[in-house]
C-alpha cells in the first residue's frame, strides 16, 4: 500500500509539472497508480491555471493570449 501512494505522489507531483516518467508509468506493480496520480496533477494544473485566467479577467485561447496586440 505505501508504495501504491509513493507512485500515486510522485505521478500527481509529475503531472502538475508536465512531466511523464514512462518508466515508472510502465511499472507492472506501481504503474497504474503512477497514471492516476499524473492524471489528477495533469486536472489540477488546468483548474490552477482556468482560476487565474478567471482571477486576471482573461478571456479566450491560451494560443494568443489577450495581452498581445496584432503588428
């Protein structure tokens, strides 16, 4: 159990920076726990991120932002 919630951790931790350890992803015993926890840090960087676009008032695609002005 203790080594599902170190892979559940360290995917979460992994998934909120981007980042995608497919070693550990692979893993027969902790691999799926690892998925989870890259998911649900992959969601809670987008609720993050929809909160302070909602915060500073921005609206639309995060491809252009609304600050830059067309040449």
């Amino acid at each position: 159990m203790d080594d599902a919630l170190v892979a559940y951790n360290a995917g979460r931790v992994d998934g909120a920076a981007g980042y995608r350890d497919p070693q550990v992803a692979e893993d027969p015993e902790v691999g799926a726990d690892y998925r989870i926890g890259l998911l649900d840090g992959r969601i809670a960087a987008f609720h993050l991120i929809a909160e302070v676009r909602r915060i500073l008032g921005a609206e639309g695609s995060l491809d252009r932002p609304d600050d830059v002005t067309e040449s």
